[in-house]
C-alpha cells in the first residue's frame, strides 16, 4: 500500500485537512488539499465513483506488480524505488518551501515520514509471504481499530466482532497462513492508523501537500539505504527502475489524484464506504495478476471484514449526522 500504502492515501476542497483520530474512517487519504489537484478533464468524466475505483484498482494493481517485482529488487528494494519515485514527483509538482516552519512543525513531518516508510515496508514484507488479498484484509483491521475505538457507541462492539470473526477464518481457520506474513500485515495495519493521525496534523501544519511531499522524501531517504543493502546495484537495472517507477505512479500518484478529483463531488461518508472494497479489490489483483486463488473460508473472511469497514464507517455518520473525513 496502503500507506500503503500517494498523493496513498487527497482530501476535501479547499484548503488542508482537518481530519483528526475522532473523524478517522478506514481509507488511505493523504495530506492533501485540493490545491494541487490537476484538471479534472477527461478523468472527471468518469464520475466521482468511477474515479474511486479506479484509484482502487490503481492502487490494489500497483501491489501485484511489487509482489513480481520482488524477486528482481527484493521487497525493502520496492519499498525504496517506491518511496523514492514518489517523493521526486510530489517533490517537483509540489515544490514545497522549506523555511518558517517550527520545530514542532518538522517533528511533525518527520515522525508522517517515518510512519510511512514504516507501513510501506511491513506491508510489503507481508505481501512477500502471504496472498495480497489477505494481506489486505489484515492490514485495513488497523484504520477500522481505530475509527472503532474512538467511537463510543456500542454498536462499534458489533463490527468489532465481525471483524475479529474474520481474523479468526484467515488465521485460526486457514492453516497454511504464514504466521510471519500475517503478523507483518497487522503490524502495518497499526502503522496505517498511526499514518491517519499523522497525516491530519501534517495537513493542519503545512499548506496544500507540502507536508506529505517533505513527509514522502524523509521516508525515502530513510528506506533507500535498506533497499541499497538488501538489493544493492540490482536497483540501479533499468527494467527494475521503470517496474518500480510503474509501482510507484499505479499506487501513490495516480490513486491519490484520482481519489482527490472523485472527492470533490463525492460525500467523504460515501467514499470511505467504498475504500472497504479495498480487500475485494487485492483479491481480484492477486487473482488476476499473480494467480492467488482464495478459498471459501478466505472469501468469507475478507466479506466479514468489509462489512466490519463499512459498519463502522455508517456508524460514525449516524452519530454526527455529518460525513467523516476521509484519510490514510
């Protein structure tokens, strides 16, 4: 990814967001405004949930093709030509000012930075020993603990529980799921729900996305020097740079510009709903691209968890009688 796994995770208009952990829901926003949005054009003619899918599909695509990428750069490789690709696109569109800003405000982007370099790199150890699509499923257990627990109505209890019944079918109930891989996934499910709060006080501290900009270049410059010792000059292979460039447009760019365009006119209630279509859609992409079939006890795993996404999320609305703001 998530994080994920962008431009990934792209807010509301205008200005930054103000999303805090009380308004956190189970999506993948960044730090974004809508200042840096490009022209919506032709991609605006698909429509606000046409735009979300896409992202999704951009997103949940971009990891199968890490997941082949890997044997060529190993996964901490990806995770650097990823991160790196990333940080010089934002890096160059956003241009980012780098003076007036506090101490706090750096320790804020640093600690974004190092969350998100951090969710990347587990996640993508994950992916390397278990399908993406339970990979996925696992680490979205992450954003839906904490929209969970930040609300206080007991209706919460309910999702909770569906998504633990769908913990119990991917782990207890599926045998042959490595253990490794599955704690990797749930680890970067925490650093997704860290990633949410971060990256709404990165965006209250600094304009448009100048904060996940400098945030994506101190993860790259974190995670390169392990993706230069794990993989070494194979990353410097002009087919291995173009796939990880690939990677890296298909879930960080592209996604977030998309998901930015579809929020414009799409209530932020009705997009997170449809972010926790994110596992359906990494089962389809290992399916498809990797040939990862799920079995029965899987598929209905990966449904309770989605529903636990989407219950949590209508929840949250109910009780404000307003939609949540979407994020990482």
């Amino acid at each position: 990814m998530h994080a994920t796994h962008a431009w990934h995770r792209a807010h509301r208009t205008p200005g930054p967001p103000v999303s805090t952990p009380e308004t956190a829901a189970p999506t993948r926003q960044s730090a974004t405004s809508a200042g840096t949005a490009p022209a919506p054009g032709r991609l605006g003619a698909l429509g606000p949930v046409g735009l979300v899918l896409a992202g999704g599909v951009s997103v949940q695509f971009g990891g199968a093709l890490a997941v082949t990428l890997m044997p060529r750069a190993g996964a901490l490789g990806v995770v650097a030509l990823r991160l790196l690709v990333a940080a010089v696109v934002l890096l160059v569109v956003c241009r980012p000012r780098l003076r007036g800003y506090s101490r706090a405000d750096w320790g804020t982007v640093v600690v974004f930075g190092i969350t998100m370099a951090a969710m990347n790199g587990l996640f993508y150890q994950a992916v390397d020993r278990i399908p993406l699509g339970t990979a996925v499923t696992l680490e979205v257990l992450g954003p839906l603990a904490l929209s969970v627990l930040v609300s206080r109505r007991a209706l919460n209890l309910v999702w909770a529980g569906l998504a633990l019944a769908g913990v119990f079918l991917l782990g207890g109930g599926v045998g042959d799921l490595d253990p490794l891989g599955a704690a990797f996934a749930l680890t970067a499910g925490a650093m997704w729900a860290a990633y949410i709060v971060f990256s709404g006080r990165t965006g209250r501290r600094f304009p448009q996305a100048d904060g996940l900009a400098l945030a994506m270049a101190v993860g790259a410059v974190l995670f390169l020097p392990l993706g230069v010792v794990e993989s070494g000059t194979k990353l410097l292979d002009p087919v291995t740079l173009g796939l990880g460039a690939a990677v890296a447009i298909l879930s960080s760019v592209l996604p977030y510009t998309l998901e930015l365009l579809a929020l414009r006119r799409l209530p932020a209630s009705t997009f997170a709903i449809m972010m926790s279509l994110e596992p359906a859609l990494a089962a389809a992409a290992g399916f498809l691209i990797l040939d990862q079939t799920l079995s029965t006890m899987e598929a209905a795993a990966i449904a309770l968890v989605i529903a636990a996404s989407m219950g949590a999320v209508r929840t949250q609305v109910g009780r404000r009688g307003r939609p949540v703001a979407p994020e990482a």
